[in-house]
C-alpha cells in the first residue's frame, strides 16, 4: 500500500509566514504513540501557533480526529515536512503496519487536551539563516561597494531597528515545558495510581519528570512574552522591534535533552557557545524580517535588550561582547554578506547600542579537558563573561542568597554595574519550578560506619551523629506548620557488601542522615520577574504591563506585600523584610537545592554515582568580573 509517514509530536512542519522557519509539532494524542511520540491529528498545533487541518487522512481516526502525516498542512500554510520511518498511513481502508503500543488513556481518565503551544522563532531552513558566518563566495567587504549602497539607500526612511535577545536557563526550555504539561497528572486529572501510570509511560517515551519537559516556564520566556512586537512601527519615529528566544543550554525543541556534555558542562550542540550562535542566527534572522516587513527603510540605529538566566546568562554576556565587537565581529560579517543595510554616515560606535542587559543569577558552569571537568572552577574556555562598565547602558544582575551549591558557582559583575542579592535559590530568581513541588532529600551529608552484621543500626555511632544532625537541621525552621505532608526525621539504611568468602561477609555499612520531606510552592520566582520587569521598564526596555489577573504570573496574596518590599530594595536598597517573611519564605518558596541525593552518572550505574547538588564546603563560590587574558 501506498502511504506517507505518520507526523508525531515533535516531528517538524516548514512555516512560510515571516519569521517563523521551522517549527516542531507541540500536542498530539494522550494514548497513541508511533515510535514512542505521541501520534498528530487534524487541530494539532505547532511551535508557531499554527493549526493542522490541511491534507490530511480523513479515514483514518485517532481519538476521533484524521491523523496527521508528512505532507500535511497547517493554517499558516506550513508543510508537515517529518515524520516516523516506521508508520506509513495511506489513503485506503488497508490498516497501517504497526502494532500500537498498550493505551496511556485509563479506564475512567479524562481525555487530555493539548497546552496552548509557546510560539517559539526557531532556526530557519534557508542557509541565508546563518548568514551571520562568513563563507568563501561572500560579497567583498562592504568598503568597496559603499558608495553605490548609499546611492540606494539615501531615499529610504531611516529607522531605529530594536531587538530583544532572551537566552534561557540550563534545561529550560517554553515548547518542552507545553509539551510536557501533557503528561502532568494534575493536567489530566488523574487520581495516585493513575498519576503513577502516567509517570512511568512518560519515562518511557523521553519525557523525564527530571527534564526541559518537567520544568514550568522561566522568567526569561515570561518577560520575552512581555517584550512589545512591533516589526512596523505604529507611528512615525517610533522603533521597529523584534523579538528572539534562544532555548537553554543541554535542550532541543521536542527532542530529549542532552545531559553529556550539554547539561554537564556547558559544552558540545546544546552548549552555551552553540546558543551564542543560536542567538546570531535569531538576530540575522530578525534583520531579513525587518526588511520584508520595512521595504521602505533602513536602520540608523540598532538598539539590543539582551536577557540570559543560569548558563543562559553566561550565553547572553558573551553574545553582548560579540555584539560589542561591531565592525569587527558577527554584526560586520552581516554587513559585507549583504544582510545589514545601513544608512549613509551610520556611525558604529554610537550607533550600536546596547541598551539593557538583564541577568538571572549568571552560573557559566563550563568543564573541560583544561580543567578536569570541574564547572566550579573560573576556566571557562572561549566564553567571555566579562562586561566592561561601558558595555551597556545599564546591567542588572539578580542574585540567589540562598544558593550555595558546589557546582553553581556564581560569575559576578563588577561595578558600575548592579547586583543584587534576594532571598531564594538559582531557579527561585530564574524560574523553572512547578506551581507546586515536593522535596524529598537528604540536606545534610550521610554518615556511615562499618560494623559487624549483628549491631543494630540504631546503636551505631553513624546513627547517633546523624539524630545530631537531624536536631541541627531543625534548626533552619523548614517546615511549614500547615503543611501536614512535612517531616524530618533521620533516615538509617543498611548496605551489605557481595559475599566474597573473606571476614568482610560478616560486615555490613549502616548510613544514616536527616531526611526533609516537604511542600513547596514555586511562586517566588513570580516576584523576581516583576523586580527586573520594573528596572527594566524604568530603563526604557519596551515591555508590556504584566496582567495580575493571569494565573501564570499572579501573585499570592501573602507575597504581594513581599514582592513590593523586594522591589523597593532592588531600586534603592531599603525595605528589608521583617522575620515573619523571612520565616514564610523560608518555610514555603525557597526551594532547598543543595542536598546529598545521589543521581546517575553518564554510565547510569551504582558506580557512577554523582552528588550534582552538593553544597560547597565553605558556602557560595563566587568568581569576580575580570577581563579575559589576552592569548600571547
């Protein structure tokens, strides 16, 4: 039979409309996976907002609606142009030769409906996407052609071009968080049980409760979606602005992430400089629109707002140097392809601008061959973190107090520019974490002791140190007294070696530490969003008034009084909160991500275990703001 292959979630579609490129596919079926992804039918969307409807299989129904294949098309006119190499669906009544796996959809469960999709620009298929990088063929460099192009050129309207930049977080990623809020029991209202089938069917199809797909969005997509759009200006003298998002190191839209070397160290196709380049691509991309969109224009002028959260950050101070590089650097390189039509006497020193750059709490985070893979460490490779005084008109740095994890050491800026430090973990400024999480962790390193088979692991002395400890953690005031849920008691754990015929077969290690379980709220990050939404707008950076009424980014009211409070010490250094809000944002919004729970290497295996959030010995590691050292 005859047939084309079936589209899934993630599969990409072409998009002719203007800035849009290639998008993946972002909802599918609950309960019919092809290849493990969930199998796309007619009202699915895409990355870019558009709905499947066009040449589809009408015969062929999943969950009551025609399926999707290669060569189908959506409202914006895309093309359906991936697919799975082992689905093919045809046209006739003959079956399609794969065996679907057993239904996700249990007995009684709701159907699912699919998240409203982030509009995400992605990487376009044309090479002129990255005309950013000079190639043998390229146009000579513009000195010799300039008089010509300013001939053409001096009739057209001179326009300020202004572009927000946004590079996310390490493991953040908007169109991942939407497709996975799919498998979000609460989403689905699921009961415990079901919720447990749910989990382990994601696990199975690459949707990692410990992924770009379990996490909620960042403030870096919350303040982009905030970032005016206005590619024709409305009125005369006004800007022309564009918009970019750049995914976080160590993801891809609708794939797996890439935990080695991407999430790891910061390195390799998901890496922070691969996101730089990203970002370059998004911004050459950004011009041609500006052209199709402003035939009658030219930039005098080209403003930057550039936002970055965790490794994103990083990302986001190295392309600002790029930028900063003008003539020299990848802005220069757009000019001699053809790409950057100035006018007559644009002056590049004064006239590229960047305006505001707005930081997450900056964790670079790079290992390497040159530093043993340690991302605690100041070696940072070919990244330049260094932000001169004069590198923008104003820098705004937010910085997690309460994080203090070995491998999140903090890359500081240095006056003139402004950090300040507020209450919460890396990802409680940033954001990233549900509505509503569960901690369940060991925030104190576990003792152990070797002892005879026969001792009782609570006569240990392992297990007395550890009540000790467990007395000392209750000290921190953790727990909310209306959680019921919350408890920290010690934990004691046995661990008996393989049998090896020698003395040691009658021996055994008793471990022992506190043991935290407790609910927590990821609001707080809500409030940091508004902090550098304010010296943001305060700075001219062109953002729209934030809705109060949207349940995406509204406020408790227990942290509004909070968030004012906040916001006042972020602009003057004042209005310090009192211990009642201390305490409640200790007990309820500051995420404890410094903890002894052992996670799997990159062998996966008891022998490769890692402790990725350890804390450091000595509290934060923190890394002044210097230039980079010029090779000899």
């Amino acid at each position: 039979m005859t047939g084309k292959p079936a589209a899934r979630l993630g599969d990409a579609t072409s998009c002719p409309k203007k800035g849009h490129g290639d998008n993946p596919i972002v909802s599918g079926s609950p309960d019919v996976f092809f290849d493990g992804l969930p199998a796309a039918r007619a009202g699915d969307t895409t990355a870019c907002g558009s709905v499947l409807t066009g040449n589809i299989i009408p015969n062929v129904l999943i969950n009551g609606r025609p399926a999707v294949v290669q060569g189908s098309l959506g409202d914006h006119g895309n093309l359906v142009i991936g697919g799975s190499g082992t689905v093919i669906i045809g046209t006739s009544h003959t079956p399609a030769p794969f065996v679907p796996p057993e239904p996700l959809n249990l007995d009684g469960a709701p159907v699912a409906r699919a998240p409203a999709a982030p509009e995400l620009p992605q990487r376009p298929a044309s090479p002129n996407a990255r005309a950013w990088q000079q190639e043998p063929g390229d146009p000579a460099p513009y000195g010799l052609e300039e008089e010509d192009e300013e001939e053409e050129l001096g009739s057209r309207q001179a326009v300020t071009l202004r572009i927000g930049v946004f590079f996310d977080g390490t493991g953040n990623n908007a169109a991942n968080s939407a497709i996975g809020a799919q498998c979000r029991a609460p989403a689905l209202g699921l009961g415990e049980q079901e919720a447990l089938a749910m989990v382990q069917r994601c696990e199975a199809h690459h949707l990692d409760p410990d992924s770009s797909y379990a996490n909620d969005v960042s403030n870096i997509w919350r303040l982009y979606e905030l970032y005016r759009d206005e590619p024709v200006p409305k009125e005369a003298g006004n800007p022309s602005i564009f918009r970019v998002y750049v995914t976080g190191v160590g993801t891809t839209t609708g794939k797996p992430d890439t935990r080695f070397p991407g999430q790891a160290f910061g390195r390799g196709a998901t890496g922070v400089l691969a996101k730089v380049d990203e970002g370059l691509t998004l911004l050459a991309q950004a011009l041609d629109s500006f052209e199709e969109e402003n035939p009658g224009s030219t930039p005098a002028k080209l403003e930057l707002d550039i936002f970055g959260f965790s490794r994103g950050a990083a990302a986001a101070r190295h392309f600002a140097n790029q930028i900063l590089l003008r003539e020299r650097g990848p802005l220069g390189t757009l000019r001699r392809a053809g790409k950057l039509g100035l006018v007559s006497g644009f002056d590049w020193r004064d006239d590229v601008v960047i305006n505001f750059i707005g930081l997450f709490d900056t964790v670079a985070a790079l290992g390497g061959w040159d530093d043993w893979g340690d991302p605690s460490d100041n070696v940072n490779g070919g990244i330049d973190l260094y932000l001169a005084p004069d590198a923008a008109r104003q820098v705004v740095h937010l910085v997690a107090r309460d994080e203090y994890r070995r491998n999140f050491a903090l890359n500081q800026v240095s006056p003139p520019h402004r950090e300040i430090v507020l209450p919460g973990a890396h990802s409680d400024l940033g954001g990233g974490y549900p509505p509503l999480d569960s901690e369940r962790l060991y925030p104190i390193r576990p003792r152990s002791n070797w002892v005879s088979r026969a001792t009782s692991p609570f006569s240990t002395l392992a297990y007395q140190q550890a009540q000790r400890d467990t007395e000392y953690a209750r000290q921190a005031d953790l727990l909310d007294p209306q959680d019921r849920t919350a408890r920290l008691e010690t934990d004691v754990w046995e661990h008996f070696t393989p049998f090896s015929g020698g003395r040691s077969d009658q021996m055994k290690y008793v471990l022992a530490a506190p043991y935290l379980e407790r609910r927590v709220y990821g609001h707080l990050s809500r409030v940091y969003m508004r902090v550098m939404h304010a010296l943001a707008v305060e700075a001219g950076v062109p953002l729209d008034f934030i809705d109060e009424q949207d349940s995406k980014l509204s406020l408790p009211a227990e942290l509004v009084p909070i968030s004012d409070k906040l916001l006042a010490w972020a602009r003057s250094g004042s209005g310090a909160l009192d211990m009642e809000e201390e305490r409640l944002l200790r007990q309820r919004y500051v995420h404890l991500s410094a903890n002894w729970n052992a996670a799997a290497g990159r062998g996966g295996s008891v022998l490769d275990v890692v402790f990725v959030n350890a804390p450091a010995e000595r509290g934060r590691i923190r890394h002044a703001d210097r230039p980079r050292e010029k090779k000899r």
